[in-house]
C-alpha cells in the first residue's frame, strides 16, 4: 500500500466450503502471503531496501551490504576502503553469511535487530546445518556439502531395500508408450525429486536425471523403473558429500589425467560427448563438470540440439558448451575475487585440433566455424 495499491483478494476455498466466511467476503491484503504472485517481489524490494541503509561498527571499523551482480548475494565491506569482509547469500527468507566470527555475529545483529529471525546456526563438525536444500559441515578441515536427510526420506518413501553400483543402467531404446494421468503424476513426482538432488550435490545423476525429464511424456512407465534404479543406487552411500579443501596449488592428481597441480586459481573444465545415441534420437549428449582445486562447482547434461554428423562436431559441441559454462562461472568467481584461468580437457584428437589451429580441409569447414569462438577464447 506504500506505493498507492491496494490489493483485494478472495477467501481461500477451503474456508467458503467450511462456511468459516461467506463467499461474498473479500480481503484486502495488508501483509505477505504465501502464493500472492506480488508477496515475493514486494518483500524482496524492500529486503534489499533495507539492506542498503544498513551500516554498523565491528572491531572499530565501520562497515555495510554493498549488492553484487549476482542477484542474492551481497558483499559485507569496510565502508572507508571497500575492502571485502564477508559475504551474505540469500534464499527466499534463509540467509548465509561468511567472513570472520566477529564479522558474522555483527552482521547478524544488524539482521535480528531489522527482523525477528530464528536462532543462527553455525556450521561446524557436530552437526549438519541446512541452507538452500543443502546441509553444510566442516569436518575440521573441509567444508561438506550433503544431503544425507534428503536422501535417506527418499529411500525410506520409496521402500527401497536393494542396492546398484551404478546411477543408470543400460537404455534400451523403445517407442512412444500409452499412458494415464497417475502414471505421469508418478513420473514428475520421482523425475523432480531427482533432479533436486542432482542440480545439488550428485553430479553423477546428471545424465539419468535429464533422460528421464526428456521422456516424461513419451515413455513415463521406462523413466519409473529408471529413477526407481537410480534410487537404489542412492541407497547405498546416502551420507555421500561433496569435500572442499584448502588448496595450496602443489598437489598433483595424475592418476586423473590432470596436467596441472591443483589450484584455486584455475578451473578444470572436463567435457565429453556421446555420439549418436539411439535412444536420443541420434542425438548426441553432452556432460560437463567444472572443478576449482579439484572439487566440483558446476555440471550438467544434456542432449544436443540438433543430430552432429560426426565425433568430432559432436565433440565441437560440447566443447562450445563447456566454454560458455565456464564463461559464466567466471562472472560468479570474480564477484568471490578469484582471477582464474580455465583448462579444458577433452578427448578428441580431430576435434581438439579443430579448436586449437586454423587449418583444416573443405569437408572440415563448417566445423571450424562452429569453433571460431573457442579458437578466439583458446588463443587469449
């Protein structure tokens, strides 16, 4: 109502039907409500409003939220220098915040003195602390990133008591299925609560994941007794995590093909193609994970646009994928002051050299143009 509107809204149904309120009853709105398309954008405008007022001493120095390009996240400054202190992440009403001790507890209390909020939790190495549908511990040395509750609801929803060792079987190719409304309903239901573990902390989901989202309407009975596989497969190591060391760029991992020490200033970039897949329509399907100091930031995969005529313009493709990805991770690094460089391996001879050299024969053509843009990134 501060900018002018008002608005007016209808009793929820439930309330009618019980005779609570008369279905003639209107209501204007005077606070958020949970499922008003307005609630979130209105609390949202004036969060960050009061974020950008807020300003207070820690250790003698004076300090404030200064907004980042990344939408949810704020840096925690010296005012006089600029200097960064910390970082405030948020996630619809859930806030995390890093930097030293002093600077959280100080940057809390400025919250707590705004809003009325819960007790903060901190993260250490007795329990698990939950943010963004991750649960977060440290273990002395290492940040964990897990989902072990998450996990084990689902092994105890679905009743799973067989285990597998891999994330997918083998496809099998197969047409078009007939199919009623429960049945798609199971499949969203088992497809979304996989994709919500694997956007989060199981990379190695992203291909069984994404399959069954491209076949939810074409064979949803296939994509249940794929996601029941991988659920049998997530029932072994449910307490699985995601380690982040420190580290001091010295350390070698050969065994893994890596062709450089480990270190917080460059990202691995591993990117392959499968070529013609069947099942996909010929299509081919590309996985990507990047990785600073060897724990992993980011993945996805995903089949291609369109059916690639060969290996190597498959392996273009991902590629090309790989770079924009990287370009992006990039952007979000920089705003945590890394300056990096990024190494993409792949295992490609012919297209390799596509990306690294200009020369080629006519039938090679269309492929090198298709890689202008990762030559130009490649040479600087």
């Amino acid at each position: 109502e501060k900018s002018g509107n008002v608005t007016i809204i209808d009793p929820p149904g439930v309330l009618v039907s019980m005779g609570v309120v008369p279905s003639t009853e209107s209501w204007r709105v005077t606070g958020a409500i949970y499922g008003l398309i307005q609630s979130p954008h209105d609390c949202g405008l004036h969060r960050d409003a009061t974020f950008r007022e807020l300003s207070w001493t820690c250790e003698g120095e004076q300090l404030r939220l200064i907004e980042t390009p990344e939408r949810h996240l704020w840096k925690i400054t010296h005012e006089a220098s600029g200097q960064e202190r910390g970082f405030l992440c948020l996630y619809v009403d859930d806030l995390l915040v890093t930097g030293k001790e002093s600077v959280v507890k100080s940057t809390i209390e400025q919250i707590r003195s705004k809003w009325a909020c819960s007790d903060p939790e901190q993260v250490n190495q007795y329990q698990n602390t939950r943010f963004c549908g991750y649960e977060l511990r440290w273990d002395g040395e290492s940040l964990l990133l897990t989902q072990p509750s998450y996990t084990q609801d689902l092994v105890n929803k679905y009743g799973v008591t067989a285990r597998e060792k891999d994330p997918c079987p083998k496809i099998v190719a197969g047409e078009d299925e007939v199919y009623d409304a429960e049945t798609l309903r199971r499949v969203q239901q088992i497809t979304g609560e996989l994709l919500w573990i694997q956007t989060r902390t199981r990379p190695e989901l992203s291909y069984v994941a994404g399959a069954m989202s491209g076949w939810l309407h074409r064979r949803p009975s296939y994509d249940i007794e794929l996601g029941q596989h991988a659920l049998r497969y997530l029932a072994g190591p449910v307490d699985f995590a995601i380690k982040y060391d420190r580290c001091n760029g010295q350390e070698w991992n050969l065994e893994e093909g890596y062709q450089t020490p480990a270190s917080m200033h460059q990202v691995e970039v591993l990117v392959d193609s499968s070529f013609s897949l069947e099942h996909e329509q010929y299509r081919s399907v590309t996985g990507v994970i990047l990785s600073q100091g060897r724990a992993p930031l980011s993945w996805t995969s995903g089949r291609q646009a369109f059916i690639a005529s060969s290996t190597a313009e498959a392996e273009i493709l991902g590629y090309s994928e790989a770079q924009q990805q990287a370009e992006s991770l990039n952007y979000l690094l920089k705003i945590f002051g890394y300056d990096v460089s990024f190494h993409i391996y792949g295992d490609c001879k012919s297209a390799l050299s596509l990306a690294t050299s200009e020369g080629g024969t006519w039938r090679t053509r269309h492929l090198r143009l298709r890689s202008a843009k990762l030559r130009e990134v490649l040479r600087f």
